[in-house]
C-alpha cells in the first residue's frame, strides 16, 4: 500500500479517508473464547470440601476397595471406621469393639478415577475394622482423627438406617445419596454394569443408589475390575 514519493506535492487534499460514517454500524465483535473445561479431578457443583474425594466401591469381612473422585497426593491420610456417629455430639462413639484405621494414598497418588485396594484390618488388633453381621456403618474421612468437617463417605449396611441414626447417623457436611448411602447387604459391590463414566457428581450419585450395588461375600477384591474415568 505504499508508492515512491520523491517527486510528488505534499498535499493534504490528496487523501480522503471514510472511517465509519456516521450512519454505518462498526463491525461485530469477534464471539468469546469457549471456557477451558475444568482440570481432572475438579468439580463446581457438586460436594464441597473433603465430601466425596475417597469412598467405598466394595468391601468384604476385611478388605475393601477405595475410588478417589478427585486427584490425591502420594501420603495423604484417611480414617475408615465403623464407629456409630452421633449427630447430636457430632462426633464418633467410642467403644471397646468398633475401630478406626488409617488409610494412606500409596506412592504415585491416586488420580481421579483410581481404585485401590486396602485391608481392613491393619495392625495393631485396636487399628481393624469389621463389618457386622445384622447392622453396621463405615465412614471414610479426611485425616487420620475423625475431625467434623472432614467426613468423605459414609455406608450403611444390612439394617443400618442412617437417616434414623439406626446403627450411626449422617455427618452434616455428607448427604444422603451423593456423599451417603445404604444397601441391604452386608458385603457388597459397585456393580461392574452401573455407570463408570461421567462428571464427578454424576458418578458419586450412582454409587450412593442402592440399586447399583451387588453381594460381594464371593467375588475377589479386584481394583483391576473397575476402571472409572470421571471429568
């Protein structure tokens, strides 16, 4: 767009330029950018803090497999018990034969969507955790103490209700069927067939619907079985 100017006047006439008359619209705005879709692992409706980042996808008498909905660090620390939880104190009922055992993220981490298997029963005898056979709770929570607020999973089993504090009740940062359920069955499994794939919210809503879930009392604990891609 530009020419030899040695020999020509310099004149200011010599150019009119239209920028936009005053009866013609600008051009449009070019449309936004599409938002980045979140990082695995994150969600932005569903639970809020620790509630559902650890819980149960199967147990047996003394094992259990785990599933994180979210991306854990190696060495992170859970409590699993099956003490009776007591809204009204809002804490854990100690006594002389339920326990609490502490679950550790093993090397590598657990990236959203990873199933792991762990025992139940971790020594010392006052660190094992067995289910019961007419009525019984597990909890998962976040730390090694049982600390309120930090409760990531809870499952009543057999006659536990835990909405009547049959058995333990609810902690108030869970809710019943995204971040608490029950099933009829003493040991029990995610079944293979319920859904494996989805967002986080829509994956911890299956796993707290009773219909998804099958007697485990013959099948091994397998954490190759399962294999869940949640986004």
């Amino acid at each position: 767009n530009w020419e030899n100017n040695g020999d020509r006047v310099m004149s200011a006439g010599a150019h009119v330029f239209d920028i936009y008359s005053p009866t013609s619209p600008p051009p449009p705005s070019p449309p936004p950018p599409s938002p980045s879709p979140p990082p695995s692992g994150t969600d932005f409706s569903g639970p809020e803090g620790p509630a559902g980042d650890l819980v149960f996808v199967a147990w047996s008498n003394d094992e259990a497999l785990l599933l994180s909905t979210v991306d854990l660090p190696a060495g992170k620390q859970y409590a699993i018990t099956d003490q009776d939880y007591d809204v009204a104190a809002g804490a854990h009922i100690s006594n002389d034969w339920e326990r609490t055992m502490i679950f550790t993220v093993p090397a590598g981490g657990m990236p959203a969507g990873t199933v792991v298997r762990t025992t139940l029963r971790n020594t010392p005898a006052d660190k094992q955790v067995y289910v019961g056979q007419t009525k019984d709770v597990l909890y998962i929570a976040e730390g090694a103490a049982l600390e309120p607020g930090k409760h990531t999973f809870a499952m009543g089993m057999v006659t536990a209700d835990l909405e009547t504090g049959n058995a333990g009740g609810i902690p108030p940062n869970l809710e019943m069927g995204i971040t608490a359920s029950q099933t009829p069955l003493r040991w029990a499994r995610y079944r293979p067939s319920a859904p494996h794939v989805g967002s986080r919210e829509a994956i911890l809503t299956a796993i707290c619907d009773p219909a998804n879930w099958e007697n485990n009392g013959d099948y091994a604990m397998d954490e190759n079985a399962y294999a869940f891609n949640i986004f």
